[in-house]
C-alpha cells in the first residue's frame, strides 16, 4: 500500500458536487485509456494508447514492457484527452483509477498518478474495479438497461455469468474453470500462424472457411450448471490442425469452427441463466463482445425468450478509459473516500464490491 503526503486544506469527508466530471485512467493490461465523463453533457472526450506493437512480437504481453509503457504515455495522453474535451484540469472534480485485478505494475502506474493528481488539485480519487468498469460500458450511451440484469463478461482472462442486482451488488452465476474464450481465441490464433491479439484475427479468418466442414464439441453444456471450459475446445482445435495438410483453406475452415463452437457454448449457457435468474435483460460486454457472430446469435434471444440484449459501442468493448470514468462518476455520485492512501490488486473477485454508501 502507498501513502500521498496529508493536506489539512485537502477536505474529502463530505464531497458534494452539482455537476460532475470525473477524469477516468485505465491502464490494466496493455492499453492506456484516458476519459472524462461529465454529469450534464456524457463523455466528453477519450483517448487509447494501445501496446499491441510493442508486444505483438512476443505473442503476447510483456508485463514489464506494459508497466514502462504506461508510465510514458498516461501523463501526456491525459493531456491530450483534456485538450480534446475542450477543458481544464482545474475543471476536474473527481479522478477515478482502474485499481484492479490486472498486471500489477501496469495498474501501480495509474493509480499512483490518478492519486497523486488528485491530491494536487483537491479533489476526490476512487478505485474503480476493471470489471465493474466493462460491466457498466453499455451504460455510457445506452439508457434503456436498468437493474436488475444478466451480464456475461467475456474480457482478457474473464468469461463469467454475473446476476447484476444493483451497482455494486453482483452474483457469480458461472466462470470458466480454465482458459476464458478471450484466451482460448488467442492460442488458438497462435496455432494458426495468425497475429496477436487472437480474437479479431480468428473472427476474419472464419469468414472464408466453410461451414460444417468440422465438428467442434460444445464443452460443459451437455451438463447442468453454468460454467465454462475452454480448454479442451482449443486442445481440439489443435488436434484438428495437426490432422490436416495445413493449407490456407484448413486454417479458415478450423476457425470458422472454432468460433462457432466456442460462441455456440456461451449462448447454450446465456439461455440457460436467462431462464434460471427470469431476467429479461442480457448485457455482454469484454473484448469478445465485439465478435459479429456472438451479436447475431445472442439477437436471437430476443425472439426466444423476450430477452433484451444490449452490448457497449464497439470502442467501448476493449479496455478504455471512458468506461472507468463512468464508473467513478456513479460512485463518487454516491461515495466519498477519505483516504489518501491506495492499494491495487492483481486478482479482484468481482463478488467483493460493495454498493456506493
């Protein structure tokens, strides 16, 4: 844990502002994401620093090279993003900081600029939880989700069920008990001699594979229960690959199968919360939620089950700075922190939050 130097002119016990702005800093994993998010007039300007080239040729990412990279780009892409907001920094009222889970130099890198910043200009500083963060983006332009609903959280290492009762009050339904979708894309990716990150690459290739060529089994969905296992389905993939001659029209036909087993699967899973919790809203939100196909197969929930599914704006599907201000705006809306001091955590449960006081 660290500790900023004390103000006594610094008064965080009682913070009430009319009108909010929070300044939001993401730096997680391997973007640098800066937002802020205004009360009266929504986001008003957000900017991402990606690290995909620096890693791309290691296959993965690199957590010290992430670390050092955030600590260049997150003070002058603040800037930035203020310039494009058309404001000032002293116009900031709250400053919201992504505290974890995540890589945890990359996450110190944030949170000790976002508390240092704040404890310059005044104001309160929050730690927001990454997952929090991406299950709240639809939120940002997307008025008609309410509470309660269903959040399937597909993002980095995550693929999770979430039974959203209220802000801060989320129940594990089920999670992957090993490789989440988001990583069983990217190694399988890897196999194929395709570039990281995975999911994107894999989702282009399928569109020249042809369909039924294989068939991809549908782990964990002819059982009762709401968990997820990646694993296997990428050990099969793999297997696949190795039994054929490899030729460009393989690889797009194991994609294309690989996708819609793997999409195939949370939507045999979604359907089954859907009924189970009898609620009537589905928010997917993560990098995956991005992926073409898992819109169109969760669309047709709303035909099957009356079930209203909503997804972040594309830009908000990765790790951004827009979703950790809005979450900082609902929090500091309804919450104080008094303390200067900060901790961030590279493992977080989502189930142990707590709703604004």
């Amino acid at each position: 844990m660290l500790t900023l130097p004390t103000d006594p002119k610094l008064n965080l016990g009682n913070f009430k502002v009319k009108d909010m702005r929070i300044l939001g800093i993401e730096t997680s994993c391997d973007e640098t994401g800066i937002a802020v998010y205004d009360e009266l007039h929504g986001l008003m300007g957000h900017e991402i620093y990606s690290q995909i080239e620096l890693h791309r040729e290691y296959g993965g990412v690199v957590p010290e090279l992430a670390s050092r990279d955030h600590v260049h780009k997150t003070l002058p892409l603040i800037n930035k993003t203020l310039v494009s907001a058309g404001i000032e920094k002293s116009s900031i009222t709250g400053i919201a900081y992504t505290a974890g889970p995540g890589l945890m130099g990359a996450l110190l890198s944030g949170a000790s600029i976002g508390r240092s910043l704040a404890w310059s200009l005044g104001i309160p500083c929050t730690p927001i939880h990454h997952m929090e963060g991406h299950l709240l983006a639809p939120m940002i332009d997307d008025e008609n989700i309410s509470f309660p609903f269903l959040a399937l959280l597909v993002s980095g290492g995550h693929t999770q069920l979430i039974a959203a009762h209220k802000l801060g009050e989320y129940e594990l339904l089920g999670e992957s008990i090993d490789d989440a979708i988001g990583e069983a894309f990217d190694k399988t990716a890897k196999m194929l001699g395709l570039p990281y990150p995975g999911g994107p690459e894999v989702a282009k290739l399928a569109e020249q594979g042809i369909a039924n060529t294989y068939k991809f089994p549908r782990p964990m969905t002819d059982r009762p229960g709401l968990d997820f296992s990646y694993s296997g389905l990428k050990t099969f993939a793999i297997n696949t690959f190795n039994a054929t001659e490899k030729s460009e029209q393989d690889k797009a036909n194991i994609a294309l199968a690989f996708q819609t087993a793997a999409v195939d699967t949370l939507f045999i899973k979604c359907k089954r919360a859907l009924k189970q919790t009898k609620l009537n809203q589905l928010v997917v939100a993560g990098g995956v939620s991005a992926n073409q196909y898992l819109r169109e197969k969760l669309g047709t929930l709303k035909q099957e089950l009356s079930t209203n599914v909503h997804y972040p704006s594309k830009e908000y599907c990765t790790d951004n700075g827009a979703m950790i201000a809005y979450t900082g705006y609902l929090r500091l809306k309804h919450e104080h922190q008094q303390s200067l001091s900060f901790s961030t955590k590279a493992r977080w449960p989502l189930t142990e939050l707590h709703p604004p006081m």
